[in-house]
C-alpha cells in the first residue's frame, strides 16, 4: 500500500511556530522590509525546521517590478518642487534613477487627498518603493511607511523613532560649527532663527548650535521659530530685535530664513557683518548671490537625493543598506568673516 505524500506546511503554521502574525511571517518570507530583527530570527527559524517552500506564484506576485519609486514630501505646497533645495534633491535622485529602468513619481502628500493617493500606491503595489522628506511631528506618512511591505528611505530622520533605512546630513554637527565660528571671531551675543519645531532637523541644528556655545561657556541670547523660508526670517529676525535689540550673531537653519534676515537686518540700520554676522545652513547657489554672500553650512544636496535613491534601489533588488549620515561643512564668506571684524 503507498503511502500518501506528506503534506506541505502552510505560512499560518509557519507563524504560529514562530509565534508571530501571518503578516510578519509573510514579510520575512519575502525579505520585506519593517520586521524586528527578533522576529525574522524566529520565523526562519521555523521555515526551517516545518521545512516549509514558499509558493512560487504567491511570492512572485508579492516581489513583482512595476518599474516606479514615489518621492513623497509632508507638504501641500505646489511650489516645493521648485524650491531650490527640493529641485537639488530631485536631481540627486533622478541622477541616480537614470542607470536604472525605474521611473520616479512625485507627491505632495500632507493633506488627505495626498495621503489617500499614497495609501492606494502602496496598497495596489503601483510602485517598487518610497522615499519620504520633510516628515513633521507624528506624520501620518510614517505611520503609512510602517504598514506597507514596500522598501521605504527617509530623507532625513523623523522627529521621533529611527527607520530601518534614512540618509541624513550631519545637521546637529554643522549648527555646532556655526557656534564654533562666531566663538573663535569674538562674537558673543548670538540668536537663532530655527525652523518648524516639530521636525527633527530643526531640533538637531538648535541642539549643535546651543551645544556648541555652551563649551565656550557663551549662552544663546533668543530662538525664533521661522518657516524655511524667507519670509518666515525676515518675520522671525522682527521678533528677536524686539527681544534682543543688539545681537551680534544670528545663525538661521536655513539660507532662504538668513536671507530674509538679512533684509530685516537692513530695515534696521544694522551692518553685516560689521553689527551683526550671520551664517545660514545648505549652502544653495543662492548663498553666493546674497549682500554680502552669506556664510553658510553646506550640506551636499544633491548627494542627499542620489543616495537615498541609491539606497532605496539597492533594498528594492533584495539588499540591506545601513543609514547614512552624509558630513557636512562650513563655507566662510563675507556675511560672517573668519577674523573678527573692527568697527
């Protein structure tokens, strides 16, 4: 009498063996990303000892190409992508893109509309993978990134938790330069114009700056909150002189807030550098044209958007690149000269 042939294990026993969901098992099974390194453990764990297969028609729906990446920026504004460090980025991505068959689908996804088209994205698999920017507080685009199997990068950390895969500049090191600037120049009634305080590029950037005085035992005279942008600024530099009326310093988190500082500067009758330097962080084309250039952080742009691409193509074929904090540098022009300026 033959014997009946021996049944397959099945996913569900897999993860109950391994005592995780069907989900995480099915992750694992398919090298997704967002699983604990606990859990992968355990399921291959038990894929080995139930000698379990994967179905080859369930895993090649689940790892199939459709030959697109999303880059989803937290904003509803339209004009973003021109925005002179957004344009930067979608050139490092594009430049990385190009070797490579996928095509790059942008979004604006911080109303509901936005986060319902990127939901369905990745509900449908209508994209091999995401890089998110400009994440602000609790985002719902991070929690988003946390439910889909799809390769997600971060451009830049988020303000809370530490994603599988990001590439960040060495924001809270470049601020701590600034500080180090203006100590060694004698200046030493400095105040700053930082961004949105709930996103974790403007908490690093104050985090150095103030870190970086304090060691030289010189306090922050007064932090403003501005927007990015150069409106937000020159707003931003109205209420720091009502406060402060004779900074010596001002160190903005970004060249667009410095230069709208700068145009308050000038309302004011104060003279850059001589009454007040200033250094601004990104170090975009636009720093050299200010009056007087300005000093400024440079972060490399560019690279920030060629790498996450990079890195996001490289988990899309099946590998697992580590974070990448990319350095940054201070470029001294005249807004704030390397010796101290006489009067």
């Amino acid at each position: 009498m033959e014997s009946s042939p021996k049944r397959m294990p099945t996913l569900d026993e897999v993860a109950q063996r391994a005592g995780v969901s069907r989900t995480a098992a099915s992750r694992v099974i398919n090298n997704a990303p967002h699983v604990s390194r606990a859990k992968r453990e355990a399921v291959e764990r038990a894929v080995r000892e139930l000698g379990f297969v994967p179905n080859p028609t369930a895993q090649a729906l689940a790892t199939r190409r459709v030959g697109a990446v999303v880059l989803a920026v937290s904003s509803d504004e339209p004009g973003l992508f021109a925005d002179p460090f957004f344009a930067e980025v979608i050139v490092g991505v594009s430049a990385a893109l190009e070797p490579t068959d996928l095509e790059l689908v942008l979004l604006l996804a911080n109303t509901p509309r936005g986060r319902d088209r990127l939901e369905r994205l990745l509900r449908s698999r209508r994209a091999d993978g995401v890089m998110l920017m400009a994440l602000r507080g609790d985002d719902p685009l991070g929690r988003l990134a946390e439910q889909t199997d799809l390769p997600v990068v971060f451009g830049g950390l988020p303000l809370t938790g530490e994603p599988r895969w990001y590439v960040d500049a060495d924001n809270r090191g470049g601020a701590r330069l600034a500080a180090e600037h203006f100590v060694r120049t004698g200046r030493r009634r400095p105040v700053m114009i930082t961004g949105q305080l709930d996103t974790q590029v403007s908490a690093a950037r104050e985090r150095g700056f103030t870190e970086g005085l304090a060691l030289a035992g010189v306090p922050l005279l007064g932090v403003e909150a501005g927007d990015f942008t150069e409106d937000g600024g020159a707003a931003a530099m109205e209420r720091l002189l009502a406060a402060h009326p004779a900074p010596d310093a001002l160190f903005t988190a970004s060249d667009a807030m410095a230069i709208g500082a700068l145009r308050t500067l000038r309302t004011h009758g104060l003279r850059v550098p001589e009454d007040v330097a200033v250094i601004g962080f990104n170090d975009l084309a636009s720093a050299r044209h200010t009056a007087p250039p300005l000093t400024t952080v440079h972060q490399p742009v560019r690279s920030l958007g060629r790498e996450m691409a990079r890195m996001l193509v490289g988990a899309i074929e099946g590998n697992d690149p580590g974070p990448l904090i990319l350095p940054t540098r201070l470029t001294v022009r005249e807004s704030a000269p390397d010796l101290p300026t006489a009067d």
